[in-house]
C-alpha cells in the first residue's frame, strides 16, 4: 500500500500549499452539490498540520458546505431535467434517488439531519431537498448545524489529538484509509437499503 502513503504524502503538501484554504472552499461548495469527494480529507489533514487552525478551517468547511447545499437545492428546485437528472444518472443514483422521495415523505427534515452529519452522499439529498420542494429555511439551517456539527468534531479531534493524533495516523494511515472508504461505500449502500 505504498500508493496510499504516497497520496498521503502529497495531500499533505497540498495541505500546507498557501491557497489550501481556498481549495477547501471549494471543494466543500462543489461537494454538497455535485462532486463526490468529501472536504473531510482536506479538512482533517490541514488540521492536522495546523491544530490551532482546526476551528476556523472548520468554519471555512461549513461555510463552503452550506453555500454548496444552497446550490444543490437549486439544482434541484430549478434545473431537475437540465443538470440534476443527468448528474444523478452519471453517479446511478436515480433508484436512490426515488427511495430518498420515500424517505422524505416519511421523515422531512431529518432526512437532511442525518445525511449531513453522515456519510450518506449529501448531493443526493440537497438535490432531492430542491426537488421536492423542501421549505428552503429548514432545509438550510439544517444543513447548516449538521454539517457544521460534524466539521467541527472533526476539527476538535485534531485540535485537541495535536501532534499525537499526527503520528498515530501516519502510523495507521492504510488502515484508517480502508475504515473511512468502508464508512463512504456503507453511507451508499445504507441510502440504497432503505
């Protein structure tokens, strides 16, 4: 698993690169709407390399995270057949596409709750939101405090774990690597089971 360490390796640098930030943004904006890259990766290892920075990179996370939730709703809301359609069809995702529709009818806004603070695809769901027509408010501040919720664990473990968390997952990094990619396929296979 050499290849990990080296991706590690160079995410690491990117981590420290002067415009990291930026690309955190963004990735964070795009994510909640239409790429499948989650912002934790980045997030956690800048962090990492920065532990008194956790909170305001967090910040910068949920900021990117709602703003990209308030696209994807849009997406939804305005542009289902033009964009949301194909990108959903692009990932397989209209069959968990119409099991969300059932979620939502059941469950409303704690479908939004548990996809945010989850690895359940947020696009999916932020999509769904506009398309059915989801009070926009709720929607929003949900989005908002459940992402949120979730960076901010995430920057707290590596503000607090500081250069001891580091070396652990250095140490351990190809098995934490395996953990989080069984979590992401499990949110996928959750929102397909259900």
């Amino acid at each position: 698993m050499s290849w990990l360490r080296r991706l590690y390796n160079w995410t690491l640098s990117l981590a420290e690169h002067r415009h990291a930030t930026r690309a955190l943004f963004f990735v964070a904006v795009i994510e909640s709407s239409v790429f499948p890259i989650p912002p934790d990766v980045l997030l956690l290892l800048m962090s990492m390399s920065s532990p008194t920075s956790a909170f305001r990179l967090a910040a910068v996370t949920t900021a990117g995270s709602t703003i990209g939730a308030a696209i994807g709703y849009g997406i939804g809301m305005f542009l289902f057949v033009a964009v949301a359609q194909p990108v959903l069809e692009f990932y397989h995702a209209m069959e968990t596409y119409n099991r969300v529709q059932e979620l939502f009818v059941e469950h409303g806004i704690w479908v939004v709750a548990i996809a945010g603070f989850s690895p359940i695809p947020f696009k999916v769901i932020t999509i769904a939101s506009g398309a059915f027509g989801m009070s926009f408010i709720p929607f929003i501040l949900t989005a908002l405090v459940s992402r949120g919720a979730r960076f901010y664990m995430e920057a707290a473990l590596m503000y607090w774990g500081g250069d001891k968390l580091r070396h652990w997952v250095e140490r351990y990094f190809e098995w934490l690597t395996i953990a989080v990619t069984l979590a992401v396929v499990g949110g996928f296979a959750l929102l397909l089971w259900v």
